[in-house]
C-alpha cells in the first residue's frame, strides 16, 4: 500500500474513533483504494479483514450471521458494492 497524506489522514481518523469505541467507514469513488487502506490499517492493528461483496442476493439471515461471526473472533469487515 502506498502511503499518502489522504491514507495518513485516514488512518488517524479511523483509530481516533476507535478509542472513542466508534467505527469508521471510508467512502468515495471506485478504485481510490479505500478497500485496501482498511485492509491495510487492520494488519497493523491486528485483526482479520474480511471483505464481503454485497449483492441484491444477500439476505437478512446472511448478513446476521456474517455480523454474529464477526461479533465473536473480533475481525473487521469491508463491505464492498454496499449499494
């Protein structure tokens, strides 16, 4: 991954809200390496990313359990096509 002042800034604001036990979400148009840069950010705090592709086929159930999984083992999740 390729350190920028934008992935910098990123970094920061996500662990900020971290130790105020809030979550980030990183948006913006397609291929501007949001993705990666949580990905990024997970392997130096630690934890498993998981990145889960969202379609119109994805149910209720379905995201419950992948939210249940991730609950438990203490991963963090990209959703992409979160449309």
């Amino acid at each position: 991954l390729l350190i920028t002042p934008l992935t910098e800034r990123c970094f920061v604001t996500c662990i900020s809200a971290m130790t105020q036990m809030y979550g980030g979400a990183p948006e913006g148009p397609a291929g501007t390496g949001k993705t990666e840069t949580v990905k990024e950010l997970a392997k130096i705090c630690g934890r498993f990313c998981l990145v889960f592709n969202c379609s119109e086929g994805v149910d209720v159930m379905t995201m419950a359990r992948f939210f249940r999984g991730l609950v438990q083992v203490g991963a963090w999740s990209c959703l992409d096509e979160f449309n």
